[in-house]
C-alpha cells in the first residue's frame, strides 16, 4: 500500500510539472504570478504562518519548520486551486476573463523522533500564461502596426523541511529548496504589406537552490491555555544559475496556427547568466491564542529586489513586502453530537507592495480569505484529518494610466489524510 503511494506521489508530481497555469498580464514582468507558500491552510489565514504553530498533530508548516512542535502523526496532503481572474482596463473599455484549475500542492510529512519532524512538498512557484494582442492606429483609423506579447511555461518547487524541538519553547528548522522549470517570452511585431514577423524571444531555463532558516518561540501559560507566539525565517544562498536566452529574428509563418517558422534570419542572439534571482527573503511574525479553542497572528514579509534579462534587456524589480494578518476558530472539539462545533474555521487579509512599477503607478495585491477544515468523522483532536476549503478574494493593479485592475477570486480545494505510520510492533 505504501509502495503504491510512493508511486503515486511520483505521478501526480510529474502531472503537476505539466500544468498549463493561468495568471494575469502582469505576469509578463519577472518570473510569472508567484504562488509559492500559499497553501489552503496558509491561504485561507491571509498568508500567516511564520508565528503559527498548529495546535493539532496533523499539519506539517514548511513555510517555517520550525513550527512543528506539535506535529506527530505521518501527513499526506493533495490540494487543487480553481483561479477566476477578471481584468478590466480603461483603454478601450476592455475586458476580459480567464479562468483555470490546477494541482497546487502535494506533500508528505512523518516525526523522525519527538523532537525531530520532516516534510517533502512539490508546489508551483510561478507561471506565465498571457496572450496580448495590440493595434495602434493613425488619426483616420488606418492600422499602423501590430504587437502581439505571449508568455508560457512554468517554475516549480520541490522542498526538504526539518524542524527540531530545541526545548519546551524554542525550536528550530531549515529547508532546502530546488526551483526548475522554462518560463517563454515573445513579442512579435507586424506591419502593413510586409510579410515578415520581427519576433523577440526570451527563455529563462531555470535550475536554482536556495535555502530557508527558522527560528520560533512560544510561550504557554498553563493556568489559563493562552499562548504566545513569536517566528521568524530568512531565505539567502541563490546557488546555480538561470540561464537566458533572447533571440531577435524575422520571419513567417507556414501554418494558420502559426507554430512553424519558415525563413527565419536572426538579427541578435545572447545568452546570459544570472545568479539573482531568487533574492533575500525575510520573515516575522507574533500570534497569541488559546489551546484547541482560537488563535490570532501579524506577519510581515520583505523580498529584496531582483534583476532578470528581459527582451534582451535587464529589468529592475523593486523590493516589496507583505502584511498578512489571519487566525483561526474551533467551537468545541469534544462535543461529538454538533458537527458543526469540530470544524476549524479560518480567516485572515492581507496587502502587498508589489515589486513592480509600471507608468509611475505600483502594481499592488489586497485581499481577504476564509476557509474550513471540515474533519472526517473519526477524526480526534489528536486525528486531525479531513477535508479543507478556501476561499481568497482580492484585487490587484489599478485603471490608473490605462493599467489593468485584476479582480480575483480563488477557490481551494484539498485532503489531508493522517495517521501514526512507522510504529514498533509492541505485540505479536
């Protein structure tokens, strides 16, 4: 049976690698719509987790692992992610709509001793999918020329977390993480009566490690079951490289679905290496709560800025940051005859600065999230398992300077199987 799973966790990885990712066209900046870190469970609280140390021993944290003091049992995670975007823009009165679903993590989480925990994960990082059309015209509606932007390809992420229970309230963890992936950029230019295209084509292959530190602090008191909470983590140590390749070239195409080119003539072609892409993360974050009853946090994240090779240019993105704040809710753990009073129940918001700056205005995110975990019926407190749900709404852009505002609404999906795997035989 665990041999089958094995494979398994091998397959649906390998499908994950090969998802087609919906984003928006501010995906064309950068590496793509980052979606790292965002878990149902993480998501679904704003985006805390740096300072949130489960109370059940079922959830495995890889945002910081040092937060698994309570994590006991043998974890298996299988989540899904339905992404509605809804894109207006003031130029032209244009709108437009894309939807998608995709895979969007699978884990696997065991104790190697009491104080020893560790958790395998295969997530999306980031994704371009966008298709830009664009026609500019003379005073007398004449078409002048044409540009066309299309993005694909993916960045995905396969992590080793440890965390160490140092003592009674300080742990420990670090995780290592190994990003891979092709991420397409091409801008295709056409003018009236020529028939050659004038295209500009990036590739960023990306094979990058980087590796994450943390440290966490929590305090209870026994009297009353309050807890506080305080966490922190740092990402560094780019090592490797992304490798870019931009070529600008002309030529036709043979075939309606303009996929084979034919007479191409290469104007310019580079290739470039870059060790900055993945730049200083840091993290912290400080929560207060009461045992198996509520939990309330404040987070905030900082990203350094970064430089990425871009239509044969360097393009400069700005540091940015994150203020996440969420929690948690569970009624009554114990009363078995109302359903109800056993689910988790979470919320959370969040804002962030994102790092890009187009036509003068920032390009920032908000949102608001919700979700559920809705246990199976012979879970305990001790068992968390079951279904979980969530639900994140938000914006991000502006209309400003005929930009595009971004109306998103998430939805996720996800199972959480645990059980106590690995145990001695103490009988025959």
């Amino acid at each position: 049976m665990k041999k089958l799973f094995v494979l398994s966790f091998i397959s649906v990885g390998y499908f994950l690698n090969a998802q087609n990712l919906s984003n928006s066209p501010y995906a064309t900046y950068g590496i793509g719509d980052v979606k790292y870190d965002n878990t149902i469970e993480t998501s679904s609280m704003g985006g805390i987790s740096t300072a949130f140390i489960s109370d059940f021993s079922s959830n495995f944290n890889f945002a910081n692992p040092a937060n698994n003091a309570n994590f006991e049992l043998t974890s298996i995670k299988l989540e899904a992610t339905n992404e509605n975007n809804y894109f207006k823009t003031d130029y032209n009165n244009t709108k437009s709509n894309k939807h998608s679903t995709y895979l969007s993590n699978i884990s696997l989480a065991f104790p190697l001793s009491p104080k020893m925990k560790m958790g395998l994960s295969y997530q999306p990082y980031s994704s371009k999918s966008y298709d830009i059309l664009h026609t500019e015209r003379d005073a007398a509606g004449n078409t002048i020329n044409g540009s066309r932007f299309t993005g694909s390809g993916n960045v995905n992420t396969a992590q080793i977390a440890l965390g160490y229970k140092v003592n009674d309230k300080v742990a420990v963890g670090a995780r290592a993480n190994y990003y891979f992936g092709n991420l397409y950029d091409i801008n295709e230019l056409t003018y009236p009566g020529a028939e050659l295209i004038n295209g500009y084509e990036t590739k960023n292959s990306i094979k990058n490690f980087n590796f994450t530190l943390g440290a966490s602090y929590q305090n209870v008191d026994t009297r009353t079951d309050r807890k506080l909470t305080i966490g922190a983590t740092t990402t560094f140590g780019n090592t490797s490289n992304m490798t870019t390749d931009y070529i600008n070239s002309t030529y036709f195409y043979t075939d309606a679905a303009q996929t084979t080119k034919s007479n191409e003539s290469i104007i310019e072609q580079k290739s470039t290496n870059s060790k900055n892409l993945l730049p200083l993360q840091a993290s912290v974050g400080v929560g207060y709560g009461e045992e198996n009853k509520w939990f309330l946090s404040l987070q905030g994240d900082y990203k350094k800025g970064e430089s990425i090779a871009y239509f044969g240019n360097t393009l400069d993105l700005q540091d940015s940051y994150r203020i996440s704040a969420g929690g948690w809710y569970l009624p009554n753990y114990n009363n078995f005859r109302n359903y109800l009073s056993r689910i988790v129940y979470r919320y959370g918001a969040f804002y962030e600065k994102g790092n890009l700056q187009i036509a003068g205005q920032n390009i920032n995110k908000f949102g608001i999230s919700g979700g559920v975990l809705l246990p199976f019926k012979n879970s305990s407190i001790t068992r968390m398992s079951g279904l979980e749900l969530g639900l994140e709404l938000g914006k991000r852009g502006t209309l400003k300077n005929n930009l595009i505002n971004q109306n998103f609404i998430n939805l996720k999906v996800g199972f959480n199987f645990a059980d106590k795997w690995f145990r001695k035989t103490l009988y025959n």
